[in-house]
C-alpha cells in the first residue's frame, strides 16, 4: 500500500521538478540573453534603425539567443533589395546582424517606377522610391518589365557592360547617377551635371575611369561634357566642353 502511494508522489513530483528545471532553465535566458548592445554590417539601403526594428521585433525581440537560431540560413522575401541576414551572438547581450543584399548593378524606369536589375539583366525589384547609389541606366530600349525576368533588350552583352562600369566605378570610389547607352553602342556617364563621354571603346575603358578621381574635383559645380571617347596613350589629355 506505501509502494502505491510513493509511486503516486513521485510521479506528481517528477513533473513538478522538471517544469520547474525548465522554467528556471527558461527565466535564465532570458534574464542572460536580453540584448543590449546591437552591430550591423553589410546594409546600405536601409539605416541601422531600420534593421534593427525589422530583426528585433515580436515578444522574443530582444533575446539573443532566439534570434540567432530563427535567423539562421533563413530567406527573407518581405524586404526589398535583402536575400538574407544573419544574426550572431557575440556575448549573451551583445549580437551583430549581417545583412546580404543583392547585386544590383543599376535601374530602370518604367511606368513611374524603379526597376531594378542584377548584373545578368535580372530585374529583381520594383519600387516606388529611387535608392541612391544605384545608377540609372538609361539609352535601352524595351517595350515591358517583368519583376523576375531580364530586361527584354536586343543584346544581352549590355549588362556586361554595365556590371564593367559598375565595378571600375565602385573601384575608383566614384558615384555615377547615370550611364547612356547610344544605339551606336557608345557610353556616357553622369556625375550630376557633368557628362562623361567614354565612347565605345570597351578595352580601354578602366584607363579612363582611373582619371576621373583626378578629374572630376576640378569640374565640381561646373556643367558640360568631358570628351573621353578616344583612348590617349601619351598624355591623357582630355578636353571638356561647358554647357
């Protein structure tokens, strides 16, 4: 009779015990793990507020530990411009939160709106609100836009052009606000209001953007086209022709 009524005590207070383990388990997490101290890298449309308010978000918003494990090798689709991020838990208040956007290498506009496309001519994103730093590219001809697939050009050999002089001006530590693309296949590029004309000589084209850090200082606040279409290898010399 005494074995029944132990067994019975023991399996009250079994459960008992090990609700409790875990909600001490449970009340130490949260008490250790409560962020207070919060890194964020690898974002450049968004601000640092911006991605915090997105990541840190929900009852479980400010435990460390929660976030690392829901945002672990996790796609995010309801951002623009964001494949993913990654938070990692530095100390038990402290996490960095990795943001990976994807390559865009510039935009079109169609329709009053910003498309915006990777460097295989894949439009990726559509919005309402330009993002700076990406140039607009301007000179294509098409006749719709399809969120998801290429830019319905003639020559798909353009965006390799474009990813060219995204690169070298990336490079050169250069923001461009536009590229034109003449029928001819010649380049122009803008920096405010004053006009770049690469040409069409695609082989020498980084030994002419590595001038323009040179260059354009001395063009500030002025506007016109700076000729550059022909490569000169003596010199460098360049004419510019104000507006």
């Amino acid at each position: 009779m005494f074995r029944g009524r132990g067994s019975l005590v023991a399996k009250i207070l079994i459960p008992i015990a090990v609700i409790a383990v875990l909600g001490g388990a449970g009340a130490y997490v949260l008490s250790t793990y409560t962020i207070q101290n919060v890194y964020v890298e690898g974002n450049v449309h968004y601000t640092e507020e911006e991605i915090r308010d997105y990541v840190m978000t929900g009852p479980l918003g400010r435990n460390s530990l929660y976030l690392s494990l829901y945002y672990k090798d996790r796609e995010i689709t309801n951002v623009p411009f964001v494949d993913g991020m990654d938070v990692k838990v530095l100390s038990p208040d402290t996490i960095r939160i990795t943001v990976y956007e994807k390559a865009l290498a510039g935009y079109v506009r169609y329709l009053d709106t910003y498309m915006y496309f990777d460097k295989d001519g894949y439009v990726v994103e559509s919005s309402s609100v330009m993002t700076v730093g990406i140039p607009q590219v301007t000179g294509l001809e098409f006749d719709h836009v399809v969120l998801g697939e290429p830019l319905p050009v003639e020559s798909g050999e353009v965006f390799e052009h474009i990813m060219d002089i995204t690169n070298l001006v990336n490079k050169y530590e250069l923001t461009v606000d536009k590229i034109y693309f003449a029928p001819s296949g010649a380049v122009t590029i803008y920096f405010g209001d004053v006009m770049v004309s690469l040409g069409s000589d695609y082989d020498h084209l980084e030994d002419k953007v590595m001038l323009l850090p040179e260059f354009l200082p001395n063009l500030e606040g002025k506007s016109g086209t700076l000729q550059m279409e022909n490569y000169d290898e003596d010199n460098g010399k360049y004419t510019f022709i104000p507006n």
